[in-house]
C-alpha cells in the first residue's frame, strides 16, 4: 500500500500508513524512502536514509537514483562511494546520470571501475552512447563484449541509425540471432527518421508480430513523410489502437490542413487526452477553437502551456482581448504565467492590441530568462 500511495505521489497517505504500521521492515522502509526520492523530497528522504539500522542494496539504490534523477550527481557518487557492496542497478543508475548530463568522461571512468562488465551495464553504456552521438565508442565496446542480448544489439542498431548509418544498421538486424519486436520496431523507425518510408513498409510487412508501439511507430513514420493516405490505410486496418494512434492520425489530418476530416476524427475518438484536444484546438483560425476550449474545461481535461498559447495566439489574430484577459487571468491561476511559450503568446496578443506597457514589463521578462538571450545581452 506504500509503493501504491508512493507511486501516484500521495505521501502524506503513504506516510500515514508507515506511521501506524506496528512494525516495519527494511521493505517499508524503502518503498517510503523511495516514494520521497523520486518525488524530490530528499531532505526527507535522506533523514529516513539516515536513521535505517539495516540498509540493503535497494536502500542505497533508491536514495542515489532520488539525487541523480534531481540533478544531485555529486551526492550521489558520494554514496556510491560509501556502498560496502555495489550491484548492477547502483553502478548503472550513476553511470546513466552521467550521460544525462552529458559527462560522458565520467560515465566511462566510472564503468571501468566496475570489477564486473556485466551485459546489462554494458548495455547502459551502449545506450548512453548511443543518446549521445558516440557510435564508434559504441560499436568498439559492442565488439568488445563477449556476449550480447538482444537489448546489446537495438542499442547498437540504433546508434547507426541515429547517425544516419541507416545500411550498418540493417546489416547489424539482419545478423542479429534473435530478434524481438523492439528491434524491429527501432529498425522500421529508423528508416521512417532516414526518409525512407518505402523500405519502412517493406519491413513492417516481414515484421512476425506487431505489438501497438510497431503499429503507431509505422502510422507516424507514413505522416512524418507526408503520406496520409498510406496513413488513414494503415489506421484502418490496426487490429487495436490505442489514443496514441488516434491522436497520430488527428495530428495528421491538421498538418494537411483538412480540418473537416480532422474533427469528424476527433469525435468518433473513443477516448481523448489533453493532447487530443491541443490538436484539434490548433487546427481551427476561428473561434470554433474557443468553443473547443470550454468543451475541453467542462469535459474536465486540464489546459497546459500548448493550450494556453494556441488560444492566446488565436486571440491576437481574432482581436479577442477581452478573451485574451480573462485567459491572462487562467493563466496565472495555473501558474504558467512566466512560461515562455506563454509570456511569447502574450506579448503578441498584447502588442496587436497596442499594450505597450505589458509588452515591455513582459518582454524584458522574457530576455531575462531565455538563455539565448541572456547570453547576446552580456
């Protein structure tokens, strides 16, 4: 019942709970301390860390991932430091923190300390190279390794492709021993991002069995090419979908401009998500958007950063500005008011409007907290 509240981040239920067990073990300990890391709560979690007499590796683990996931990576290499006995998850979630923040240096200092190169921590390197760009690091410790899973060969696999070695990538699969849907799945997305969508669908074709990510990966590949009506095929005959595909193929229907098949889309969906409703929103120029937004409210669907701009955006051109203040007023409400998204979508409603003196306080708001252009005013 711990993890449950923990997961869903309803600490105070799940502190309740630890509180009134009669006695608690290393597990509930955990899951408490867990539930606070991955929350970024560590001051708390560090003091349940503290005051455990009996900390098992999965302790250790939980509190390290809650300071790498938070950005903390010195204190967390400082209790992996202190860990008497390390596993493969404690060298692993260290070793993949570094290449979140792109010390890739670290990250390899770090695996060459590891006294065993176990496949699953070779396979964060491959992984972590493989976000990074490194394909000849990768490729040279794939070699290295003396055995691989089929996780070792989709890193490899994609690595190639995300450098553009799109033939490496297909000879890598056609040599891979077992294949699984994952692979096939990289290798079909793959050629989709390389701008081959033909040899995509020749893939798919072979593809043993589909699972609804294959599915969704191959309908995406066909728009990202422009190729709705390969598309609306394909939607067609998916043996299930789920509200992924849907909103792929309302995507797609709104980048055409066909705003008429788009909505009748739109309403057929069986069930819709927020960004359901931002699509359809963005594909109307005329208030019929507006009226989409309060449907979105009363259908209880919560508006976020793309919502607020597209309506905003759709305020300015329609000279809606009694629209647009009381939107000014939602937004602060939501806490998004210095979103820069937002604080952009603002100042053009507001200069179409001749406010000049929002623009300016907003404006230098926005220079104030753009990188880019904080660095130009230095």
């Amino acid at each position: 019942m711990i993890s449950g509240y923990a997961r869903n981040g309803m600490l105070d239920d799940a502190q309740q709970v630890f509180d009134t067990m009669p006695r608690r073990n290393v597990v509930s300990w955990t899951a408490l301390l867990s539930g606070y890391a991955k929350n970024g709560n560590l001051e708390v979690a560090r003091r349940m860390f503290d005051g455990m007499d009996d900390k098992n590796v999965v302790c250790w683990n939980s509190m390290i991932s809650g300071y790498v996931s938070n950005g903390r990576l010195e204190e967390g290499r400082a209790l992996l430091d202190a860990m008497s006995i390390k596993n493969d998850v404690s060298w692993a979630i260290m070793i993949e923190g570094y290449f979140q923040y792109g010390d890739v240096s670290e990250s390899e200092r770090l695996f060459s300390e590891a006294p065993v190169k176990s496949v699953p921590l070779c396979n964060v390197m491959l992984a972590g190279y493989a976000a990074m760009g490194r394909t000849e690091d990768s490729y040279k410790l794939f070699m290295r390794m003396a055995k691989c899973d089929v996780a070792s060969w989709t890193s490899m696999i994609t690595c190639f492709l995300r450098s553009g070695e799109v033939g490496k990538a297909r000879r890598l699969f056609e040599d891979m021993p077992d294949k699984d849907v994952v692979a096939w799945t990289a290798m079909i997305k793959g050629y989709c991002e390389n701008n081959n969508v033909e040899e995509a669908g020749k893939l798919f074709a072979l593809m043993p069995q589909k699972d609804i990510i294959a599915w969704n990966s191959m309908l995406s590949g066909y728009l990202q090419n422009g190729r709705l009506q390969d598309a609306l095929y394909l939607f067609h005959t998916m043996p299930w979908r789920n509200t992924i595909s849907w909103n792929l193929m309302l995507s797609g229907f709104v980048q055409q401009d066909d705003i008429t098949s788009a909505r009748e889309l739109f309403e057929q969906m069986p069930r819709k998500d927020e960004t359901s409703w931002n699509t359809i929103i963005s594909g109307y120029q005329n208030e019929e958007a507006l009226v989409l937004y309060v449907q979105m409210l009363q259908n209880n669907y919560k508006p976020d950063q793309i919502t607020f701009s597209n309506v905003l955006s759709l305020c300015g051109v329609l000279a809606l500005y009694g629209w647009g203040r009381a939107l000014h007023a939602c937004v602060t409400k939501s806490g998004f008011e210095n979103d820069t998204m937002i604080t952009s979508a603002f100042i053009s409603m507001y200069s179409r409007a001749l406010q000049k003196d929002f623009v300016k306080s907003h404006l230098e708001m926005f220079l104030d907290a753009s990188p880019v252009c904080a660095s130009t005013k230095t």
